[in-house]
C-alpha cells in the first residue's frame, strides 16, 4: 500500500491562511497610500517613485523590532499597539535627521500562522504608517514551525525618509548656552521590557501577566498591564512642524530608546560639550516611579534604562525656547525644559542629570 504523501500543510505551513492575509492586508495598505506609491501590492517588492521637489536629495533608513515588550504581548493576548510601536522605533529614529518617512516595510515571522493576530498586528502598523505619513509599501510574512512555537512570533521593522542635503541634523551646530527640550513620552514606549519583567515577577511572582491585569496603581489609572502596553509616541507630525517652521534654531534632536536619557540625548552632541539636565523636571509618569521604587532603582540606572516621560528631545538656540515650546503645543504635545549645553573640558561625563 502506498503511503500517503506529507503536505505542506502536514509539515506546519498554511499557504492558504498566508493567501488570506494578503487579502486583508491590501486595505490596510490602501489607506497609508502616498501618490508616490507605483501600483505593486503582490509583487516581489514594493515600488516608490521619489518626488522630484528635492533638489539634492539624501535617503535615510533605520530598522528595528520591538523587543521583548513581544513576551507581554504574547502572554495577554494584547497584539493591537504592537504594530504602532513597530513604526514608531523606526521613523522617530530618521526624523532625528531631519527626514520626512516615506515608506515601511515589515517582518513578521511566526510558528503557525493566526490571521486574527497577525491582521490585529497589521492594523496597527497600518495606523501608526497613517500617523507618520508614510506609506505601507510591503511586508513578509513567514511561518517557520520549529523556529518558533505554535502562537509565538517576532517582528521587525524597516523604513525609508528623504532629506535635503543642507537640512541634515547632525549636531554640528550645538554651541554652548544652548538648551535641551524635552517631549512628553506616552508611557515606557519599547525599551526597558527586560527589567519590568523582572521587576513585576518580582513583585507579583511567576504569575505576574494574570496577577497585573487587574492591578492598578491607584483608583483612578489604568491596569497596570495596560499601561506596560501603551504604544510609543510617534513624533513625525511634530517635529516636521518645527523644522519646517524653526529649522536655523535647531541644532540636534534624539530619539530616546534603549540607554535612556544617558545614552540619546549625547549621541549628536559633540565630544567637546557636555549635557547638565534637571532630573526634577522629567514628568516621570507614576509608572516608570512605580517601578523605580518596587526595582529600588538609583538614579544613574533608572535613566540609563526608562525615558523619564521624554521620548524626544531637541538641542536648540537659547533663543528659541518660546517659539519652539509653541510650535510643539500647537501639535498637541507638550514641551518641558530639560537642562543646557555647557562646554566640557578633560575627564568629565559628556552628560550630567542632578
């Protein structure tokens, strides 16, 4: 008797689920359109005409996941921010140069393939493509059983943004006296995870995923878990607004993800200036002090690994600080002053929060 013959299928890949997902993908990406999108969706790679408006123009890329904020993800079920912070590690991470996203392209690889969760991942990286103005030009999707387990998955993420040369923020302005300004995070964004993890099994033992649903910091807030869960700010809208409006008194920006403060702020920031910020007047949401207190965190490892509230910062003329601080509100976020630029001389740390 002959036997039977194994499928695809036999082995762990659902070519027709995958099929499926396209399908529901195509509106999403319809609504992230930008007109410079050729018509490809189904092809072997996406296709972006640059518009001729740049004189001398320069491409500027990044690419990133989200970390382990995916164990959390995977663990309650809550897949629907994961997608915006997927985007918003990206692009936050080319406007700090001064460039407008143009397209984004995602990775998500999984064990066996569930439409519900990867569309509910699709939707939010559809809607934080929406929030950067910039288009979905394509993905992959690729089901490996054996590499992973049956519901578990990882993401990554790659865009693309387009900058005229002589608009590059590069930190080579910043002169002593400027200021340093901060704007307001949504919440812990996509860094950290590895330490809140071990600071809520810490507190609420292995369990902690089901035992912090319903936690609640006071009477007022949110679970506990939906807080971890915010997704990341995306700053586009506002920080084209302020270069297209402000761009001479603009002398660096960060993004602030893994390192903290200590270790953004700085990376434009020329060797020969140091950073002195205020720690009181980082907006440290009750949260991250939550945390800092059950972690019993210092200073030093607490901003070496959490924002602080701020999840962008712009280097700018003294100067400016008014106009600046409104053009920030004016998008509906909100500015807070941070410190100042200082000449640094030998030894000393190229930044300070006292």
């Amino acid at each position: 008797m002959k036997k039977k013959g194994i499928t695809y299928k036999d082995a762990g890949v659902d070519i027709a689920a995958g099929e499926s997902l396209v399908n529901k993908i195509k509106p999403l990406a319809d609504k992230t359109r930008r007109p410079e999108v050729l018509d490809n969706l189904g092809g072997f790679a996406g296709l972006f005409a640059l518009s001729e408006r740049y004189k001398n123009p320069i491409l500027v890329s990044s690419t990133d996941g989200v970390g382990t904020k995916l164990v959390i993800a995977l663990n309650t079920g809550k897949h629907s921010s994961i997608g915006i912070d997927l985007v918003a590690m990206c692009v936050n991470d080319i406007v700090v140069m001064g460039a407008e996203p143009l397209f984004f392209l995602d990775y998500l690889a999984c064990g066996k393939l569930s439409i519900q969760t990867a569309a509910e991942i699709i939707e939010g990286i559809s809607e934080g493509c929406a929030i950067a103005n910039c288009s979905l030009l394509g993905g992959e999707t690729a089901e490996m059983p054996g590499m992973y387990e049956s519901g578990g998955y990882d993401l990554a993420g790659f865009t693309v943004g387009i900058v005229e040369k002589e608009k590059i923020i590069d930190g080579n302005n910043v002169r002593e006296g400027d200021v340093v300004l901060g704007i307001k995070s949504s919440g812990l964004h996509s860094n950290g995870y590895s330490l809140v993890r071990a600071i809520l099994e810490n507190v609420f033992g292995h369990d902690y995923l089901h035992k912090g649903m319903d936690y609640k910091l006071s009477s007022e807030s949110e679970p506990i878990i939906d807080l971890i869960m915010k997704p990341t700010k995306i700053y586009v809208k506002c920080i084209s607004r302020v270069l297209s409006e402000a761009f001479s008194e603009v002398h660096a920006l960060a993004h602030i993800t893994g390192g903290g403060p200590l270790g953004n702020i700085i990376r434009p920031i020329p060797k020969q200036y140091k950073c002195l910020l205020e720690a009181s007047n980082f907006p440290i949401p009750p949260l991250m002090e939550w945390l800092r207190e059950e972690g019993d965190l210092d200073n030093r490892e607490f901003f070496k690994v959490f924002n602080g509230g701020i999840g962008m910062t712009l280097v700018i003329k003294k100067e400016g600080v008014e106009r600046i601080s409104a053009l920030i509100e004016d998008t509906g976020e909100e500015a807070v002053y941070l410190g100042v630029i200082k000449s640094k001389s030998g030894s000393e740390s190229q930044i300070e929060i006292s």
